[in-house]
C-alpha cells in the first residue's frame, strides 16, 4: 500500500480504538501480513515507520506483548477498512449513508455530503492524535516561504502511474484537465503560483507543456523521487510507481516525500485533484481546503466550481 493508503488504515485503527476505549500505539514494521515487506521501511531510520515521521499517539509507549493488548490481523483490518464507520479516500467499501458505493463510483459524479462525512472525520481524528514532527513541518514550512513567496497558490495533484480504476480511484486523468483550471488561476490572479505533486514524471513534464506560457518560477515542484521503471498490466507499458521500485531511493526518503507533498498542497489556498489517498489528506489537514477545491476525477457537471474559474469561461 502506499503511504497515505496506510495513514487511513492508521486513522481508522485509531477511531477503533477510541469506541474500544483500548489507548492506542502506531507500529508500522518492515514486514506487512499479506504484501510482504513495506517500501517504507529504513533500516537507518528506525524500526517502527510511523515514527519515522509523526510522534506517537500516545504519551507513552505501552509494554508489548500482553494478554490485553489486541492487534487485528488482515482480514479484520480490511474489514474495519471497508466498515460504514470507516474514513474512506474515495468510492469504495461500504457507505456511512446506505447508498451503494459501487453505484457511486459507477456514477463518476462528485458527491459532496460522501465527501465531507469522510474529511470532517478524518480531520478530527487527524486533530486529536497526529503530530508531525517538527523537522518535517519546518521543512514544509521553509519551502512554502521559498517557493511561495506571499504569492497565492494553487496545489495541484496528478496521480499517475500504476493507478487502477478497479479499485475506485477511476482511471488516469489527463493533464490537460487540470491545466484548464490551473490556466485560470494564474490568468486570474497574476501574483499567484501553482505547486503541483505528482509521482509521474510523464504527467509533470506533460503539464508544464500545457503551461509553458507561463513564467517559469510561478510552476512550482519539488526535486522528488519519480518514476524511472516500467511495467506491463493488460498489454499496455505503465511508469511503475517509486514507492513499489526497490531498486531506488530509501524508504524513508520516499515516505518523506509524499508526506510533504500533502503537507505542501494543504498550505495551498486552492486544490486541484484527482482520486488519490494522498490529495485526500492534504484535505484531512486543512479541512478548509473541501470547499476550496476541485475533483476532476469526475463528470464535469457534477464538480464543485470555482468563482475565478466560472469567470474564465466567460471572458
């Protein structure tokens, strides 16, 4: 899985916790029960994943190994995964509502109240046990002062490589969707800037193609780890997502990078996205960002829209 498909995973074991009245500990090892050894994992960095980034979640440490503690196994960690109760990344499980996620996902329209339900409760839960560590945050915060300069932003993610429709992320969105919008903003407001994220190293020099009219410090990226590997799925030649390639970078240097990314886009006063765990949780840390954003994962007409991008279309 990847990094903010486990932090959900985290989220929802800690809200289990709490109807459980069970006092929780975050351990994410080396070794996961059903896919093997995590991509995260660093050797250098520690042993526990989690901490590699975040505080713990409680104030101590609790002893291991006792006859109270309880751990679910994969098939009781995919069921609270999959739960009514659960915070979800996008159409997929069983709905909080009763209404059938599949058809929801078969709809391919926004829904905004399924949405909401499932930020607002990440969000808090988010709120009462996450803590990013500092030199994680002040790294954030020094690069929104660099690259951002007082400027408006508007963050875009585009998530690309192995991204499977089946799973109810939807397919692929091309670059030229998101460059509508982010040609708007930056037309609107002259002062402003776009950060985007991506994994794909297609999708971000596609999207700078589209956006080359542009001064080149208003199109804002990190220098992270991309994809430079492929694969075959159903006959056709896909960029193998960096998280899943074990033969570049660090665990740690690869978690810490999307990490930022998320924590980057939810400075952003805008956001423009995709279906993805990771744009999901810029959301869940900047609960503002629900209405100030756009998911162009689904029909058109259905897409909250923007005042400066309704406005654009009329000029």
């Amino acid at each position: 899985h990847g990094f903010f498909a486990q932090f959900c995973v985290v989220l929802n074991q800690l809200q289990y916790a709490e109807i459980h009245k069970l006092s929780p500990y975050v351990f994410i090892g080396k070794h996961n029960e059903k896919h093997g050894d995590n991509a995260y994992y660093d050797k250098k960095a520690g042993y526990n994943i989690w901490e590699y980034f975040f505080l713990p979640v409680a104030s101590s440490k609790p002893p291991r190994y006792k006859k109270h503690d309880k751990t679910l196994s994969w098939n009781e960690e995919r069921k609270l995964h999959t739960s009514p109760d659960a915070v979800k990344s996008y159409y997929y499980g069983n709905s909080f509502d009763g209404n059938s996620n599949k058809k929801r996902f078969k709809s391919n329209k926004y829904d905004e109240g399924f949405y909401y339900h499932h930020r607002r409760k990440a969000n808090r839960i988010l709120r009462d046990y996450v803590r990013v560590k500092d030199e994680v945050w002040s790294k954030v915060l020094e690069y929104v002062r660099e690259k951002f300069r007082d400027r408006k932003a508007i963050g875009v993610h585009m998530r690309g490589t192995d991204k499977i429709a089946s799973a109810g992320g939807g397919k692929i969105v091309p670059p030229s969707t998101y460059a509508s919008y982010i040609s708007a903003f930056l037309t609107t407001y002259p002062n402003s800037v776009v950060f985007i994220a991506t994994e794909s190293n297609q999708l971000l020099e596609s999207i700078k193609i589209f956006l080359k009219s542009f001064e080149p410090d208003r199109i804002i990226s990190r220098m992270t780890l991309r994809s430079n590997s492929t694969f075959k799925r159903q006959g056709k030649i896909l960029e193998q997502n960096i998280f899943l390639d074990k033969k570049h970078g660090r665990g740690y240097k690869k978690g810490l990078d999307v990490l930022m990314d998320a924590l980057i886009l939810s400075r952003c006063e805008y956001l423009i996205h995709g279906a993805s765990s990771v744009s999901e949780a810029a959301i869940w840390f900047n609960l503002n960002l629900h209405n100030r954003s756009v998911h162009v994962q689904y029909d058109e007409d259905s897409r909250q829209v923007p005042e400066w991008y309704a406005e654009s279309k009329h000029t």
